[in-house]
C-alpha cells in the first residue's frame, strides 16, 4: 500500500488545553474530530508521552482552540515544539510568541484556558470514555460548552504543511551557528549536529530518519 494515501485524508489542527489544580497547559494536535451530533460528542486522540494527556487523565477536561489560517507559526511552536513537563506554557517568560500574546489566552466557563490569536473557535470537553490505543489515548467527549470568534477559515493540517510550517524553511542555522534539522512530517526544528540516531520528534513522535537537514 502506499502509505502516502493517509496524507489526503483531511484534518484540522488545534490547541488542546487543560488545567490541574492551579497548572495550566496545552499542546497541539490534529486529532480532534465530531463523531455524534446528538449528543454532541468528539473524539480526540493524544499521544501518551505528551504531559497534557497525563493531565486529562486526571481531571477528565480539556478546551480545543480551533486554529485559523492567520495563525503564526511561532503559536504552533509555543504549544508545539516544548513540554509542559519543563516550562509552564502560560507563564508571560515561557517563550517570546506568550510575552506578546498573553492577552489571547483566555478562561472559559470550565476554568479552562483557549487562545483567541491564530484561532477562530473554541470547545469545551468533557471526557465520557477513553480507549487505549497503544501509543495514544483517545478521549470520547461531551462537548460542554464553546463559542466562534471570528470568521477566519479553519487551518487544515495540509493548509498547515503547506502556508504556515513553510516560515521555518529558510533557515540553515541558528544564530549561534549551530545546523538546523527540520522532522519532515510535523516541521519540529532540531538544533545541532549530527541528529542523534534515537532521536524521537517530540511533537509527532517519528524518528530521526524522518529529519532533513534545512539549507539555507
Ligand atoms: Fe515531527
């Protein structure tokens, strides 16, 4: 078969966020898809490793912000391309995308944050069954809640690969020198010099065979 055939099958491409105790956090995903009406129910599937899908399990909520065509790729990265284990993504120093955008980070009736920049949309969710996929968990939820914000189109992942991911192309080293290695699937960055066999994307979980070298 040729595996290339799951490429034109369409998908958006959204922030999941969530909330535990007083942490916030959220990452980003294309996962997320309406599979009853009445109720109206979602699935939306995340990846084990990823430290937001350890936090729905635990509090069983989590907020989809649906990301829109003008969205920044620098957005993408903020949510993207770190963990939540290592810096709290809402905190106004996590990053230079949050410094500027913090004011779009919003709170819904759940006490969930949903970004108001780069998105036109958000829903809120309420975990009602989760299926063990191996490498994911995908969580069956009740939508709770949620509101349009503007009338930008939704990004598909492909409008993603082709309009917004094309910003990091150019780039064939960091300003410190360093070789700038880009995972053809998701356009994770990685920096240095060789990639290392093992390396893992952290954001699409594919191997280090799936990284290119960028030239500038
Ligand atoms: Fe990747």
């Amino acid at each position: 078969m040729d595996t290339k055939v799951m490429n034109n099958l369409s998908y958006g491409i959204f922030v999941c966020t969530v909330r535990e105790g007083d942490k916030d956090n959220g990452c980003i995903i294309n996962t997320v898809t309406q599979v009853t009406a009445t109720p109206n129910v979602v699935s939306v599937a995340i990846n084990k490793t990823n430290y937001t899908h350890d936090m729905i399990l635990k509090t069983g909520e989590l907020n989809v912000s649906i990301i829109n065509e003008d969205c920044e790729f620098d957005m993408i990265k903020h949510f993207g391309f770190q963990s939540g284990r290592d810096v709290n993504k809402f905190s106004v120093d996590s990053g230079e995308w949050m410094k500027e955008n913090i004011d779009s980070c919003k709170r819904s009736a759940n006490g969930l944050k949903y970004i108001t920049k780069g998105v036109n949309s958000y829903i809120s969710c309420k975990v009602k069954e989760r299926v063990d996929l191996g490498t994911h968990t995908l969580f069956i939820c009740e939508v709770t809640g949620g509101e349009i914000l503007n009338d930008v189109p939704s990004a598909t992942y492909a409008y993603y690969h082709q309009h917004i991911k094309t910003q990091v192309e150019k780039v064939g080293t960091t300003p410190e020198g360093k070789t700038v290695w880009k995972c053809k699937i998701c356009g994770y960055i990685y920096e240095g010099d060789p990639i290392p066999d093992n390396f893992i994307c952290p954001w699409c979980k594919h191997p280090a065979s799936d990284f290119e070298k960028v030239v500038e």
